[in-house]
C-alpha cells in the first residue's frame, strides 16, 4: 500500500520516508542535513474539490485529515481549532471609500474564537500533538514569544506529553501563568527569543529531545496551510490582499506551501498579494525591504537583513529580532507584488480601541499591529480599487490583561448619585477615530 505521506527535502531534494526516519534523524535530510522539507501527499488532489464544498458542519481543522500528516484519525488531539469565522468588517470598508475613494472588501479572520488558546497558534499545535501521540513520543521542547508556547504547553498536556517551553523574558507575564497552571514546565530566559531558541536547543541536544523547529516545521506548515482552504471554503475565492503581523513567518510560509500543493489545478485561485506588517520597534524585515527596494533589488538582495538584538518592543509577541528566514518570506512578497509596511506600535492600543468600538471584538496586541497595516497600506496605495483584503488576525485578548487595560477608557468612580449621568456611546466615535484621522487621512 502506498504510504499517505512522505517528505522532500528543499535543498537536495531527497525523500525521506515519514516521521519515524525524519524523527530519528534529527528532523534533518539524511542526505544533506538541512531542516527543511515539504510534506507530500499520495491523497489524490481533486479531493480537496468535495471537502470544500461541503455544507455540514465543521468542528475542526481535521475535516482535512486526508491532507495532515497524521495516519490514523484515532490519534488526533484536537480542542474544535481551526475553524474560525471569516467576517466582513464594514467600518474598514467605510474608512476606505471615503478617505481614500476606493471600494474594497476586508474580511478578518476570527481565530481569537479558537476554543483552546484564542490564537492561530492552536492550529500548528493540534497537529504536533497529534502526530507527536502517533509516534509515542513523550517530551518535546518549544521556544515560543508567547502564543505559540500557551497553544503547545495545552495540546501536549491532552496528549499527556511533557512540554519543556522557554520564553523570552519580556514574553506578556499571563503566557507564563497559563502554562504553568498545566503543569508544563515553562522557563523565563534572561534575554530575547533568539537567546530563548538557543537554549532550548541546547536543552534539546543535550537531553535527546525532539524540539519543534521554528516556522518551516513540517508540523506547523501543514496545519496552518489549512488557512487557505478555510478561505476558500468560507468566502469562495482567493482575496487580492492578504495582510498579516509577521514575526517568523509561520502563516505566509504555510500559505505558499498549501499553493504549492495545489498548482496548476483551480482549487485555491491566485496567490494574494502578501502585505507584511512589523511594529516599528522590531522590524528587521521592513528594514530590509526598503533597502533592498530603494537599490533596485540587486543580486542576493534577500540575505541582507538587520539582527536586532534584545528589541524593546511594546509588542514583544512579535519580536523576532533575527528573522532567519527573510529570504523566503522576502522572495513570497517579491513574487506577488506586495510589500512590508512598519506601524507605530503605540497606536496598537488605539487600534484595539476602535475594532472593540466599531464591531465588539477585542483584539490583542499582535493583531492590532496586523490591522493596523491596513491602514498603513491604503496610505502608501498598495490597496487598488475594487480589491479584497483578508487580514489574518492572530489573537484576541486573553492573555493580554494589561494591555487590555490599557485600551479600555470608561471606567470612573462613583460614590453617589449625583455622581451619575446618562450614558451614549455614541460620544466616543471621534475619540476613538481621533488618531486615525491624525495619522491616516
Ligand atoms: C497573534 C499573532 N500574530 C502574528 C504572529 C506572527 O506569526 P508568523 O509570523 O509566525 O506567521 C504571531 C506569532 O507569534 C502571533 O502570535
Ligand atoms: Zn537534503
């Protein structure tokens, strides 16, 4: 019978039979001993075509069980993830025509619904779980900013697997609360997530231990590829823009990966055009990008990049200060005409603020970053008339309590009733759209 699944590797090309020979080796290529590879599939593609169109509910990014790397259904860990509503989100609409004279549509997606953490980061650690419970393995180790960590310390602890989670000292202090309070062990290291990554490998290679291997992790790449199915199941097509929050790259990566699948047949329609968005405080891509574009994009462009050392960043979800795979994200956003903006990260609160104002939803800080791109990109005219745009929206705010406090801005004391006044929201609008005027219009 033929296998369900193998692996290729990126560089050299060799095929690598299946976990049982990618675990034991390291999660290397035997051959050439890079770490990258893709997942290839002996499931006939058009079957994608039915898992589509079907109108039955939904409960998990598992409906795609025949394109995950997981043999038998027995084996999954699952919380109900990766079926986030896509919403149409009218005031960004609005924003658009009237100060910028342009008809787009903007659809976010809902993964602060996601039941076990509130991220997108369930979705890579439903897979890992489960694919980690497949092979008996019973301790992994992950370097995570935050969400990442919370989404594997819980799918690990259901698979009854020991997670070893190291996190940048300036990681939100309630990532290091809910892990713990899982009875995984989760270690504060005194620096940033590169010093974060490194010791964990450290602890990895000294104990045996399989650790997850960043954003090019078979795991992850495969479960967050279902994105763009989703995309496609929910609003029919492939918008023109998608915009994103980037920090290592894992969704963006993860999308190519799901168009690489399904090339030359008219399943997921064109790659978007991939707007990147970084907090101005950490934003070694950006930084790149612009220099690369104001020379013309010479040869070997894509391996210059800045390392930026212990960022002090007000959004430290996102601050991979040594983007090691900026070439491949920079060449995805070349290939498809799209751009990398920085945002000022001090307008995250007041980003927040206006989401919660205008539809009731609470985003976190990473994906106020992400939608506050969108602003930045109509600015700088990479939005074109009559064009959608999907931002893929990470987080709520439920590990963001501080931040959240931050953001609110009705609270009052009272001591009687002449204290007390009649209360119409409708007062706020221009405080909440106060700073976009200012900086967008
Ligand atoms: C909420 C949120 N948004 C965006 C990102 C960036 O994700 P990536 O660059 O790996 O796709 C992260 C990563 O931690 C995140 O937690
Ligand atoms: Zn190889």
């Amino acid at each position: 019978m033929r296998k369900k699944f193998h692996f290729q590797c990126l560089t050299c090309g060799h095929e690598i039979d299946g976990f049982e020979e990618w675990f034991g080796n390291n999660q290397s290529c035997p051959k050439c001993g890079t770490n990258q590879v893709y997942t290839i599939y002996s499931t006939l593609k058009e079957n994608l075509i039915d898992l589509l169109k079907t109108d039955k509910h939904i409960s998990s990014l598992w409906h795609y069980f025949d394109f995950l790397p997981l043999n038998k259904k027995e084996n999954i860990v699952s919380d109900g993830e990766g079926i986030s509503p896509i919403q149409r989100w009218k005031f960004l609409e609005d924003f658009a025509r009237n100060h910028y004279g342009l008809n787009v549509e903007v659809y976010v997606n809902r993964n602060d619904y996601s039941p076990a953490t509130g991220t997108f980061k369930d979705k890579g650690a439903t897979v890992a779980a489960s694919v980690l419970k497949e092979h008996g393995i019973k301790e992994y180790v992950v370097a995570s900013t935050g969400n990442t960590a919370n989404a594997f310390a819980q799918y690990l602890a259901k698979a009854g697997i020991s997670a070893s989670i190291f996190v940048p000292q300036d990681s939100l202090r309630e990532n290091f609360v809910h892990i713990g309070s899982l009875g995984q062990k989760v270690y504060i290291v005194k620096g940033d997530y590169a010093y974060a990554k490194k010791l964990a490998k450290e602890y990895a290679e000294k104990n045996g231990l399989l650790i997850s291997i960043g954003n090019m992790d078979p795991l992850r790449l495969e479960a967050k590829k279902t994105t763009a199915f989703e995309i496609i199941r929910q609003l029919g097509k492939m918008p023109d823009v998608y915009i994103q929050a980037i920090s290592g790259g894992t969704s963006p990566l993860a999308l190519e990966k799901a168009f690489h699948d399904f090339q030359n047949l008219d399943i997921l329609g064109e790659k978007p055009r991939m707007i990147f968005i970084q907090g101005d405080r950490c934003d070694p891509q950006v930084q790149a990008w612009k220099k690369a574009k104001a020379a013309g994009f010479p040869e070997g462009w894509e391996h210059d990049y800045p390392v930026i050392e212990n960022p002090k960043t007000l959004v430290p979800t996102l601050a991979t200060g040594n983007p090691v795979l900026y070439p491949r994200l920079a060449k995805l956003v070349k290939r498809t005409g799209g751009e990398y903006f920085s945002v000022n990260e001090e307008m995250a609160v007041d980003t927040s603020r206006l989401v919660a104002y205008e539809v009731a939803v609470k985003v976190g800080p990473a994906s106020a970053i992400g939608i506050l791109g969108f602003f930045e990109a109509l600015k700088n005219n990479a939005i074109k008339d009559n064009e959608s745009v999907f931002i893929n929206m990470g987080e709520g705010v439920r590990r963001a309590i501080t931040f959240l406090e931050e953001v609110s801005y009705t609270t009052e004391q009272v001591t009687d009733i002449t204290d007390l006044k009649r209360f119409d929201r409708c007062k706020y609008k221009d405080f909440v759209w106060k700073p976009f005027y200012e900086h967008y219009t």
